[in-house]
C-alpha cells in the first residue's frame, strides 16, 4: 500500500520526503492521463547535506492501493483535484486536507459525505525550486483530526504519525488558528513583496494589530473566541520560526500563480459579512491582492 500524496508543490514534496524517510511507499497523484513514472527527488533538510528519494507518479483518475490520501493542493483546486481519485477510491480510505484556509473542508464533506475526512494543517516553510527539488525553510507544527461531526474516537493514520503530525480533536479550532496565522503573514508578505520574519518589523505592528483585532472579532462570533493580542503573538511567532522563508502566497505571486486569497481573507470577509461585521483591513487588503491577480 503507498499513501497518495495529491499536490506535488513545496508542501507536498516535502511531506512525500518525509514518508519516504519513514518507510512509506509514496505516490504522487498527478492529473489524468499522466503517465506512470518514477522520478528521483531532492530534499534540502533544515541542516545537512541534500538527500535524494525515488518517489512514484501516477494519475490519479488510475485505481491503486493506497492507504491514506494526503490532499496538499491549492485551497482553490483541492475540490477539482479530488474528483477523479474519489470516482474510485474506497470510502474507508482516510483523506487528509491539508490546504491552507476554509471553505474547501465543508465543501469537500458536503459534496462527498460517504468518505473518510480529516483535515489538517502544517506550519513548515518549504519552498520549492522546481518539481523535484523543495528546500526545508522552517520546522513547523503538524496537526491533524477528523473532520466528521460529532467527531469520531478514530486514532491517527500511521503515516501522519511517522511524519510528525499530531492528533488533534478538535480540528475545526486547528484550522481556524492556523487561518489567523495565515490572514496575517501571507497577504502582507505577497503585497510587500517580503519574507516572513520582515513583518517582525515595528513598521508593522500597528496594520497587524488592527487585521489581529478584526480577526478577534469575526472568531468570537464564530465560536473561537480569542483575544487580538494572542492572534497577533502566535502569527508573530510563525514569522520569527519561518523569518528567511517567503511565505505561499508570495510564491504565488512571484511565480504569476493565481494565490489562495479566496480561502484566506475572503474567507474571513465572507463569514464577516454573514455576521454583518466591517473588517476594513481584511477588505482593503483583498481589494489591494485581488487587482494585482
Ligand atoms: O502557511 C504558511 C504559508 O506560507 O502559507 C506560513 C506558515 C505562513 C509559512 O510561510
């Protein structure tokens, strides 16, 4: 049995070294009617020299025995990358949405309910150079939990396990934290055109705290209640532990790539409008991403 890793980008290469490294059988799940092939893989760890893995490709419209399903595409393209896997994979076969952001989690859930879901989120800087080759920019934190609700007594799938991930219950809250990160570290850095660890900058802190309050705000209504403070502290923490690295949505930009905006702060701007709250820096910021798309 492999675990299928959907998305092979920075995030997806690193975590198909990590399995590797672990013992795994990885396969990357590549879109229909490409062809199979085993392509040799370059890791830059954190330290030490470079190590190379053999890891499968293979389409993943095509039937084979996998154990877990790590999804590490774009937010905006997890729902289309599942459609050919979910024609023909097992519905006990747990899958893994590992995306940054909202709204693709319920969606996915919604639209297949018979399947196994859980959903997740890595903090890792990684950064990829081309399609074999992803550096290791900053050790993060992996969380995973299942997705269904009420959720379910299940035990973490192994591979998550062996890559460093832990189990976290109460996943929906993970995500929401990790979407605080991400609403504060990723625009500012793709319309500044900076790394992470510059947004540890005094000329930042006053735009961070009014985006760390409003986010405060909309959480509360949604059931996370949180002050502006920590939201701020723990986005500030993430840019110092991932300070060289330049952040997803940067990458995006930088490559011409169209960037997870939608799931991040329209997200947030979505659920604020439900609410009926105003969030001008979340709806500026959009406003200044979205034209430069
Ligand atoms: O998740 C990230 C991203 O870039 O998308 C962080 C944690 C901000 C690391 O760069």
């Amino acid at each position: 049995m492999s675990v299928g890793i959907l998305g092979a980008g920075a995030l997806g290469q690193l975590m198909a070294h990590a399995l590797q490294e672990q013992g795994h059988n990885v396969t990357l799940l590549r879109r229909p009617g490409h062809a199979d092939a085993r392509h040799s893989h370059r890791l830059t760890p954190l330290s030490g020299p470079d190590r190379c893995h053999p890891i499968s490709h293979r389409a993943s419209d095509q039937p084979q025995a996998l154990s877990t399903v790590l999804v590490l595409t774009k937010a905006q393209d997890c729902l289309t990358a599942l459609e050919p896997l979910l024609n023909w994979l097992p519905a006990d076969v747990p899958i893994v949405l590992l995306h940054n952001g909202m709204g693709p989690q319920q969606a996915a859930v919604e639209r297949w309910p018979g399947h196994t879901w859980w959903a997740g989120s890595l903090t890792d800087g990684a950064l990829a150079h081309s399609s074999t080759h992803v550096r290791h920019t900053g050790q993060g934190i992996r969380k995973a939990g299942p997705l269904s609700d009420p959720p379910t007594d299940a035990a973490l799938p192994a591979p998550l396990a062996d890559a460093g991930f832990e189990f976290d219950n109460a996943i929906v809250t993970a995500l929401w934290q990790k979407l605080t990160v991400n609403l504060l570290i990723n625009p500012l850095t793709a319309r500044d055109r900076v790394c992470n660890g510059s947004l540890l900058n005094e000329a930042y802190r006053d735009e961070l705290r009014a985006l760390s309050e409003e986010v405060a705000l909309v959480g509360r209504a949604l059931g996370q209640p949180e002050r502006g403070s920590h939201i701020l502290d723990r986005a500030l923490t993430v840019a110092q532990a991932t300070a060289q690295n330049r952040s997803s949505m940067l990458q995006d930009v930088e490559a011409g790539r169209p960037t997870e905006l939608d799931a991040i702060t329209g997200y947030l701007i979505r659920q604020a409008d439900e609410l009926g709250l105003p969030c001008p820096h979340h709806r500026r910021l959009y406003r200044q991403l979205a034209s430069a798309q």
